[in-house]
C-alpha cells in the first residue's frame, strides 16, 4: 500500500456571505471528497445493516473506522494480512479512523494513565493492553487508513480548568509524538483540540497545535453530554482559531442543526452515529418543519406514502410509511436496514445542499429554515460514541 | 385489484431420461414463474435482512408470506387499505401465502379444534381468535396473493393410523370449503395433502384431493421432525399419485439434498426458511463436495477470497470470507445479511441449474453430484417452520 496525499489540492473557496462556511476538497490516495462532508461510522469496518454498496448509493464519499475495536478483533495485524481496510471492508475511497483514545477513555475504572500512554483492559476479554500515542498510530498504518487521528487524552466533563488544562498539556505532548510516529509518508495525520468548554484552553489548543504540521485538525471533547449551548459557544469561536488552510473536523456531531451551525463556523467534517443509530430505533429524518418521525407511532400505519418524496433512498423508493411501520411492530431486521440507508442519505443529500447553497452564496437560507425546524424538538446531546 | 390466472399458459415439458423431473411456468395475474422453482419466505411480508431489490437481483421469481402472521399484524384489511400484499412489500411478481394452518396448529395447548376451524389465542395479546377455510381464504384474498393454500390440519407426528385418517378426513371437507370460499377467480387456490408417513393416507390424499378442481397440488406435513428416510419414502411414490397436468408444491423443504430428490420424483416448487435462517446463524451454502461452511469457524479468519467465485451475489461480489467471518465474531448485523443474500442465491441459482439439467437431460448427474455432497452431513430434519 502506498497512499498519495496531496495537499496541494486542497481548496477553500470562502464566500463573503456565508459566514466562516466554505467548501472544498480533500485528496487522498484512495480519492477525494468534497467539504463539507459526513462520515458514515463504520465502527468495526461496517456501517452497521449497511452494506458498501448501498452507502456508495448513499453518495458517501469517505467512511470512518474505528481503531480501538479493530485493534482488539480482527487485529490490525489480521487486516493488513488480507490487503488492507479498504480491501476488508470493501471501501475503496478514502477511509479514516479515530486514534482509539475516545473508547480507552470511556472504559470506566479500568485504565491506568501515564505520560507514556494508557494502560487498559480490553472490553471483550480482559486483556491487559497498552496504547500510546506511537502505537495508535502504528495500528492505524497497519490498518491502511487514508486519516490517521492523534491519540488524545479525552478529559472528565467533571474536570476542574486546571486539571483540563494539564490534560491538554498532555494532549498536545502526546500529538507531536503522534505525528512523529507516522512511518508512511501518505498517511494524513489530523491532530485534536482538546480544553473542554474553557475558552482560554481552546485558544491554547488551537495555537499550539495549530502549529504543528498536520494535514487536518480536528475539535475533539464536544457533543459528550454538555449543554447544547456550551457547545454552541465553543462552535462561535473555536474552528476560526484553527488554520484556515487546513481542513477542520467537528468529532461525533451531530444532529442536522449542529451540523449546519458548525459549518457556518467554518467546520468541514462530521462524523456521528446518529443516521444509523436513530435509524435502529425507529426514527426517520424527514424534510420540513417536522425534522424527524418515530415511525412506530401509530399515526403511520396505514400511510402507503413514502417517507419522503424527494429522497431516491431503497426506502423511499420502493417502500411505503406503513410498511416500515409495520416492520418495526414486528421486529424485523428490514425495518433498522430501511432507517439507516434512509437517514444515511438524508445526511449526505444535506451535505450536498450544504455545498451547493455555499457555492451559490444562499447558505443563510438553509441554516435559518434547519435551525427553525429544531427549535422545539432535542435527540439529546450526548451523540459522542461508537457503536 | 383483478387477478387474472391463466392456468391454460401451464406448460409441462418432462423428459425421459430424468425421472420424474419436469420443467413448467406458472402464470399468474402478477407474472409467471419456471418450476422447479424456489420460494424466499417473507412471513411478515419481508425476507428476513433481504430487501426486495436484493431479492430480485437473487432470482427470486416468486415470494411466500405467512397468512397467520399477516393476519395479526397488521390486519390484512390494514395491507388491503394501503393496495395489497405487493404494493405494501413491494414485490411485483407472484406471492403466494400459506393458509395460516401450519402456524395455528403449531401453537401449544392453546388450541380449539371443531368441524367449523379451530379456536385459538394470538401469539402477540391472547386475543381469542376463530380460523376457518372459509376465514384463512377470505384473509387471503384481502392480502391480495396470487395463490392461496387451503387451510389443513396439522396433523401432530404421533398420531395412530386411525388418528390421521380422520385428521386426513377433516382436511379433505375443509379443502372443499376452501375452494367454495374463494370470491375472486383469479386467486389462484392449491389443495394440501396430509397422511404423515402413511402410504394408504398419502395415496387417498392424492386420490380424493387430486380430484377436486384446485389450481395446484401442495404436499403439507413433511419435513416436520420426522426421519429423512421417512419423508424420501414418501418422496419416493406419493408426488407422481398426483395430477401430472397440476403443479406440485412441496412444502418447507428443505436442503439442497431435499430439493433435488424430491424434483427427481416430480415436485415443482418449494419454499423453506433455511437459506435466510442459515445464513442468520453463519451457515454458507456452497458449491462442491462441502455442502456448507460454518463461517465462525476460526479457519476462514484470514481468507480473503469470496466464498464462491461463481456466485453474483452481493456477498460473493464484494467481500473476502475473512470479512464476512469477522462480521459474525463481532455481531455486526451485515453478516446475517450478506449469508441471508448469499444463501438465496444459491438456492435460485440451484434450481435454474436444476431447470437447465432438464431441459438438457443431464439432471440425473446434478442430481448425483448434490446426494454425494451430502452423504455424510446433516442439518436436522425439522426444517418446516415460519420465521
């Protein structure tokens, strides 16, 4: 495997009406993708229920892998064996992985940390491992990942200024390690901010590592359980600190409303379990004024409409309400498929609204008429996981 | 909705050098179907995991749904508010439905049984509820299905001689019913034989069955728990006692070992969860002395070839054995899917093999090639079961 990232191809075009929002293009060896974009989590090398043709049909144009649960099974070592993840899990445009640190962090009570890395106990066996942020980055090599991310400390929502601001100290020693450890010269290396909802430690953050040479930056420690409007704060000012030749990357987020608030700050990047786990549970993302439906609710078993008209998704196509509402009712596995694909296309079709509204300069529009239509309604704020 | 069932169109074209086995269409309102041939089973009106595109791109040319189930949920005046059973699972060719009699006498001491039908409480709430030939053919009709079996009864495998004769006596008046019921001549309706093992049963079945003007002929109550030796004895003479000019249905079955012994004795059609119920549990059908995998078997960990190079499927096409192994080890939901796809595949792609080796009369090689193959394996016998 030899990957070429060409960073020169990148291309921010800032329009003066859009706020910070902008568009352009990653280049990888595996492809590029246009920004403002969304990555489908493929936690263990599958969207969950959605097979890699279907999310090609999605539109989606880079996935995202996770390194701690394909470290632990199959192995990073297995993977590289059989080609690598994108010959795996047959994806063959640009992949990237999160360092595995946000899933060693959340093992509670099981981890040891140190300068050097964490020491933890693996959720499946209980194995005593260890990852550094060198080793974090080898399993990601060795995976074959386009995006390789930093490992980072991901600090308490409890944690005191000081005590976030010692993480952060460590966050960012361990972010050069990181970027010295990159063996393959085509890997792109995207470092974190971390600082929680402080403002002086995420000015820090974004100086200090905005510094440093990495192909992409990445907010890390949002959408975790905090107050939506504390995330908001930190969204009014934290992505313009960040370099602006660089492409910027909002980590777990989030809900179609956050994604556009995010952009309007200049955000780039997404990832989020939300279409698909959303999905599972039975809600569908919708158009308009109403911005999702729980499709069990009783008021769609007999609609023989689509979901939504404007939607070329398997669902909308060939399916009508009352059918996944009836699919849901007797717990088959058709109906989470039909969600997922649905929600999936629903959030890339948003990001090529997105674009296109960017581009030619009504973005405005589109941000007040989704931000309207969740003014009432909340999924929670802690989207931050795996799954 | 108007059928229109053109039993005039029923070819049967049977060669001298493969036994019993015949080649036919079928027409129906909603398209024909070649036999032999292989019904998916979408009791709830889906595939379990298996989208109706996927379907379609197995070569599935027609599907079965499950009366008993569709009737509890969601009402088959519900599907018939919303068109009928093919705009609600939106599947354009043939549907056949059972008659809701194998679910209801598989319910345990929960059971009423009279000459007018039998009394029983839902599976879902305990609601009382009455099944009759005439209801299970009303139910049947507001599905809107193609063809609809009478309703039998179940006889259970310990029955005496005397208890099945008059078990086979009940059947034979509620097929009469069953066909003065229908109000729609385009329902295409199937009579159902019973008689467990015994010959003098089986062979009055036939005889009294075979005379009443049904639009096909199923064979009901085998593969139920009882020995193979016992259903390939019946397989060996009963199918050929009856109408060569009606199509035969042999229902629930069963392996690809099954299927071609009972093709070689004159049997049409088929339908049996194991495809999709295999698959769920890791089970892939294949090509060659090994009749199947066992994909969590730690041997496949790092294959990364497909796991049959001649197969189009989506699993075959796309992804390594390994892959498709790591999915079950970590419960990701994609395997179910792609094993339920591929092993569909197989069996559609088995019976144009089958319909091929006919027409060739080169049947008795495949035939032979399929028994050796599974000489020495097992998958049990009691494979008639909904799902």
């Amino acid at each position: 495997m030899a990957f070429i990232m060409n960073q020169k191809l990148n291309k921010w075009d800032k329009t003066g009406q859009d706020a910070e929002a902008r568009i352009g293009t990653f280049t990888t060896k595996h492809g590029q993708f246009s920004t403002p974009n969304f990555m489908p989590v493929g936690t263990k090398a599958s969207v969950k229920g959605v097979d890699t043709e279907r999310l090609e049909e999605c539109g989606a144009q880079i996935m995202l892998v996770n390194t701690y649960h394909l470290w632990l099974r199959p192995g990073s070592e297995q993977v590289h064996k059989m080609g690598d993840i994108h010959k795996f899990a047959s994806w063959s445009g640009p992949i990237l992985s999160d360092s595995g640190g946000f899933q060693v962090f959340s093992l509670s009570g099981i981890r040891k940390l140190s300068e050097q890395g964490v020491e933890f106990r693996s959720h499946i066996d209980g194995t005593k491992m260890f990852l550094s942020p060198e080793k974090s980055i080898e399993v990601q090599e060795e995976l074959g990942v386009d995006i390789a991310m930093v490992l980072d400390e991901c600090p308490a929502a409890t944690y005191t200024e000081k005590q976030a601001s010692d993480s952060l100290d460590l966050t960012i020693r361990w972010a050069k390690r990181s970027l010295d450890a990159r063996k393959n010269s085509d890997t792109a290396i995207f470092g974190i901010t971390q600082g929680i909802c402080f403002k002086d430690l995420r000015t820090k953050a974004a100086a200090e590592l905005g510094a440093i040479d990495f192909d992409g930056m990445a907010i890390g420690g949002l959408s975790v359980g905090e107050e939506k409007e504390k995330m908001y704060d930190v969204l009014s000012y934290h992505p313009q600190q960040l370099p602006a030749e660089k492409i910027r990357y909002l980590m777990g987020v989030g809900t179609p409303r956050d994604i556009v608030e995010a952009v309007r700050n200049g955000v780039d990047l997404f990832d989020c379990v939300m279409p698909t786990r959303s999905g599972r549970f039975g809600r569908a993302f919708i158009k308009g004024d109403e911005p999702y439906l729980n499709i069990k609710n009783a008021r769609f078993a007999d609609l023989d409409k689509p979901l939504d008209h404007s939607c070329s998704c398997l669902a909308c196509r060939r399916y009508g309400v009352g059918y996944i509402h009836h699919l849901f009712k007797v717990d088959e596995m058709l109906g989470p498929i039909l969600l997922s694909i649905h929600n999936l296309k629903h959030y890339l079709d948003l990001m090529g609204e997105i674009r296109s509204c960017i581009k030619s300069g009504t973005f405005e529009t589109l941000y007040n008429s989704i931000k309207n239509s969740w003014l009432h309604v909340s999924l929670g704020s802690n989207e931050n996981e795996s799954e």
